[in-house]
C-alpha cells in the first residue's frame, strides 16, 4: 500500500510545477518526499510563455530499502505511465540501478492532448486554463505539496 501511494504521490509530481513573474523562462522546482523506506528526490524543468506551461522535464530519483523493492516500484511506474505513454506528447524512460529507480519524463503541453490528459487523472484538469496548462494553477499545486522553486 504504501509503494501504490508514493507511486501516486510521485505521479502527481508530474503534473505539479512552479512559476514566477517572468513572461518566459525556465523554472525549476524540487522536492523530497519520504514515505516508510522510500525516498523520492524530485526536480522539474518547465518551460513557460505568457503564464503558460509550454513542456516540462521531470526527473525523479526514488530510493528503496532493497533492489526487489526497487524493482517493483519501476513496475508500479511503468503500470502508472502506461496510460500517459499513449498520449503524443508524452514521453518516459524508467530504469533501476542500485536501489534507485530514475524516472524521467517530458511533456510536451504543445502537442498533448490537454481533454485525454484530464481523462487519465482528473487533478490534470485543475491545471488547465484557456485550453493551457496554467503556470500560477501549477505552482500553487506544487508549492503545497512542499517544493522549493528557483
């Protein structure tokens, strides 16, 4: 149960960004989140123009007890992404190595399809403004969940 929620925790990362007051740039944002014996470090790259989110890069380092652990985490994920990787847009690259599964993620907010996103998780649709990603919707989102933006 625990490996579902931090898996779940760690999905709605992806989604979940930061903003500042600039009209373009880059920002990122990262947390840490630890649930039991797992540890996530999570750092986002988003894009953005005009308050809006144009693509974002997700690295997350998830840390378990044991490499079986470890092992069925990236199972949890690869089964959480199936869904996402459907999408054009959407791309990820999963691998395990010394008890440490690196997900890492892009979404490209330009070609996704925003209504099939909202389909997959319903907290996507939240995010959406003027059929684009908001920027202000993301951060608030992300800096509740405890991240530290620059």
């Amino acid at each position: 149960m625990k490996r579902v929620k931090l898996g779940i925790l760690c999905l709605s990362t992806l989604v979940l960004t930061c903003a500042c007051s600039k009209n373009s740039g880059t920002m990122t944002c990262t947390n840490k989140v630890e649930n039991g014996n797992y540890t996530s470090v999570v750092e986002s790259k988003v894009n953005y123009e005009d308050g809006y989110v144009t693509t974002m890069t997700t690295k997350e380092e998830t840390t378990a007890p044991t490499d079986e652990a470890a092992e069925d985490f990236k199972i949890l994920l690869d089964n959480v992404y199936i869904k996402y990787n459907r999408l054009e847009g959407f791309t990820s690259t999963i691998e395990v190595k010394n008890k440490t599964v690196t997900a890492t993620t892009t979404i490209d907010y330009k070609t996704i399809d925003l209504k099939k996103l909202g389909e997959i998780d319903e907290s996507n649709k939240a995010m959406v403004e003027n059929d684009k990603v908001s920027l202000e919707k993301i951060k608030a989102n992300f800096k509740n969940q405890g991240a530290t933006c620059r």
